[in-house]
C-alpha cells in the first residue's frame, strides 16, 4: 500500500465508532457531529489509518457514566424522547437539566452520549494498560457537561470519565483545553483536588461570551487547606489572538505546569472552535498554529489522550484534526498540503483543496491582546505555580 509506515514514534491508537456521526441536534445546530464523517475521511484518503491501532469504540456503560453523572439525570437521558419538549408534566425536569436550545432533546440522545463516552474511556484504558502511548477520540472533548447538568451541546462528560479512569494509575493527571471555550465542567469536577491539574485557554468576557467563567484569579478553592487550591489555571483571552502569540503563550504556560506538577497523564482537548475562522469562535489561529500546540505538547513523552470538543466550521474542524492526526503519529512531514484528489466530499474543500488555507486572514478579527496584557498573563500563572509548589 501507498500509506504512511512508522518505523518509530509512539504508538498510537485511534478510538471512534461511526455510529455518532449522523446524530443531528437539529436544523441549523452549530454543532455537527458530521464534521467526524469528514475528519475520518481526509485522515484515511492520506493513509494515516496504516499507522496507529484502530479500536471500534462500545457505548459507555449507565454504570460508567454514573462515575461521574447523577443517576437521576442519566435516568432521564435514557428515556427522553423529542416529543417530551411539548410534554407540560416533562417541563420542569427538562428545565433543571438544562435542556433547550443549546442542549436539544434529538433521536438517540442516549446512544450518542453513551458512544463519544465510550470512545474516551476506552482510549483512558488503552493508556493505563500501557496498549497504547497517544490515544485519540476527536468525537469527545464535551467539556461543559455537569454531574446533573446539560450545558453548552454537551450531555455527558466523556473527559471527565476518561480521567477517573486514569487517576485510578496515575497519583496526578493534567487536563489542557484549548477549545475557545472555558472547560468548566472538568474544572467543576475536580476543582477540590490536587490530583487534576486544569489548565483551560479560552476567550474570556463575563457577560458576554459562554460560558462566563475562567477567569485569570479563578484558580481553585479559596480556603488554603483545600487540597484543589490553586490548581485550576485558566488564560483569558481576547478575540483575535494569532498563532505566534498563543503558541508562546501556550509553551510558557503548559511547560512551566508540566515542570513544576510532573502529571503521570496528560489530558489535550483540541476543541477546533479557536481556528480562524470559526462560525461561533472569535481566535485568529491557524490550521498550523493549533497544530503546533498539540505538537509541544507530545514532545513531553507522557501518556496522552487527545479529545476533540468545538469546532462549528466542519471543513476546518477536519483540517485540523486530521493535521494533528498526521502529527501524532510523527507523519506531518510526509502529509501532502494539496488535499488528495481520492478525498470524499473533496468539494467541501474548495476552492483551494488545501490542508492550511489562510484562516487568518480571512475573517481577520482584530487583535485585543496586547503583549503586555499576554506577559501579565504568564507572569500570573508562574506566580500561581509558586504557590502550587507549597
Ligand atoms: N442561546 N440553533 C460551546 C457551547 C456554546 C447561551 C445564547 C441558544 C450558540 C448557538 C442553537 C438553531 C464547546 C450561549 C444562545 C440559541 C442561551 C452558544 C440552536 C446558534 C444556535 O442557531 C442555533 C435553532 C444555537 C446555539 C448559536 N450557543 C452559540 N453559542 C453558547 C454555547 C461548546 O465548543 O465549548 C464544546 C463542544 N450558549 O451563549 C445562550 C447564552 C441559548
Ligand atoms: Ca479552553
Ligand atoms: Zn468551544
């Protein structure tokens, strides 16, 4: 065959299982777990399936996901049908979990949620069983779901059961987020302990950008002899940061982190919605720039699972996680940026069939992001860690 070969790297393991992909929130939902379709098919057209394990995903068992979720609430998932929108006696249920336009009830709710979870604790095991170094489920990464609680087109919290799973072998796990959402549903959950370290990048505005939260001072329990004190970092951001500054931003936040709290596991969700570009995100990165994080990240050496989350202009979604893919598996260099001729639905990537088109320059948002308000940032995180330190 014509596909990729490693003679060294890591291994690495992909997770999916293509019964998410037609799941439909409904008409003109930002989020479309087509956008899957679409990565498998640009990551197989340039032959990187020939270098990693691949795993056909089960669903997450009721049992698994109450590791983490309420009963009551995963009860409800499980019987919930479209029609109940309309049901009077479902409606204050419906409500206390958050159910409505972001977080619609759709056919297979349960099933969809069960799948992605399923993707990410299995890719945690395959990690903790030493089967796997890199493993990877772009359909995870819903950051925002609550124990009870639907929030931001996330139901079940896949990342936060993939990294019970490996606290189970690893005594400190690091979760990095940069999706351009704040990960405030895997802070929640671990926000009293020191044994996950939350690092989230995100654009911050309180009042006016989902889902309010992250910012730079919030950085776990106030009380001192909590054991979660100050080990939630978060990077607020303005709109229109650009690749050269998130990347340093990146690598000066996450190398200090990953020096001073030594995590056994790291944790990326590479959600795509900070890409250039973005029908809902406000970043001016690139396919490149994004890239380039997920790669500083992997030169660490440590077991790292990599979930997906954002990301609401499917055909850059698929760029990009089929850029990373190649990363990953140490194949970038040998990745053609001509999109190949063989690629399915080749037509979405035109009119310049190209692995790396400008995002940023197409839809310039202009930068709010100082390097002085950037420096203060890092300077802020460095302090934080002197704390964490003890
Ligand atoms: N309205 N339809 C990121 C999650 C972001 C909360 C404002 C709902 C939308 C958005 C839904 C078709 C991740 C909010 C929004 C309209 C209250 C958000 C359905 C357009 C549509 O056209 C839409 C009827 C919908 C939702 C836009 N929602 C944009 N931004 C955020 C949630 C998830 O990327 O971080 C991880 C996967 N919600 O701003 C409102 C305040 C509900
Ligand atoms: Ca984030
Ligand atoms: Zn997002």
């Amino acid at each position: 065959h014509n596909g990729i070969t490693r003679p060294k790297g890591y291994r690495v393991s992909w997770h999916a299982n293509p019964a998410v992909e037609p799941h439909h929130f409904g008409q003109s939902h930002p989020m479309k777990p087509w956008r899957l379709t679409l990565t498998k098919q640009l990551v197989m057209a340039y032959g990187m399936h020939y270098a990693m394990d691949l795993y056909l995903t089960r669903a997450a068992t009721f049992e698994e996901m109450a590791e983490f979720h309420k009963e009551d609430y995963l009860e409800f998932l499980r019987q919930v049908v479209p029609a109940d929108m309309e049901a009077p006696e479902q409606s204050d249920r419906i409500a206390s979990y958050n159910i409505g336009d972001d977080c619609p009830i759709f056919d297979g709710l349960y099933n969809y949620c069960s799948l992605y979870a399923g993707g990410t604790i299995d890719a945690a095991r395959k990690l903790v069983n030493n089967q796997s170094e890199i493993a990877i489920n772009w359909s995870g990464g819903l950051h925002h779901a609550k124990k009870a609680e639907a929030s931001g087109f996330c139901y079940v919290n896949d990342i936060v059961l993939g990294i019970l799973q490996l606290l189970r072998h690893h005594p400190r796990v690091m979760y990095i987020d940069i999706d351009v959402h704040h990960g405030d549903g895997v802070e929640q959950a671990f926000w009293s302990t020191d044994r996950v370290l939350t690092v989230s990048f995100h654009k911050y505005d309180k009042d006016n950008f989902f889902p309010g939260t992250g910012a730079l001072d919030s950085t776990g329990p106030a009380h001192p002899l909590n054991p979660g004190a100050h080990h939630a970092i978060n990077v607020p951001l303005n709109d229109g940061i650009e690749d050269a500054d998130y990347l340093q931003l990146f690598k000066e936040v996450v190398g200090s982190c990953v020096e001073t709290y030594r995590p056994g596991a790291i944790v990326l969700q590479c959600g795509a919605d900070s890409l250039g570009c973005d029908r809902l995100g406000c970043f001016n990165l690139n396919v490149t720039g994004h890239g380039s994080c997920v790669e500083y990240v992997k030169t660490f050496g440590i077991p790292l699972l990599v979930v997906g989350g954002g990301g609401y202009t499917p055909r850059n979604v698929s760029r990009a996680w089929a850029h990373e893919t190649s990363i990953l598996i140490d194949a970038a260099d040998k990745i053609d940026p001509n999109i190949p001729e063989t690629v399915a639905f080749r037509n979405h990537f035109g009119p310049d069939y190209s692995l790396f088109p400008p995002l940023s320059e197409m839809r310039r948002i202009e930068n709010k992001n100082s390097k002085a308000y950037l420096a203060s940032v890092v300077a802020a995180v460095k302090e934080q860690l002197r704390y964490m330190k003890g």
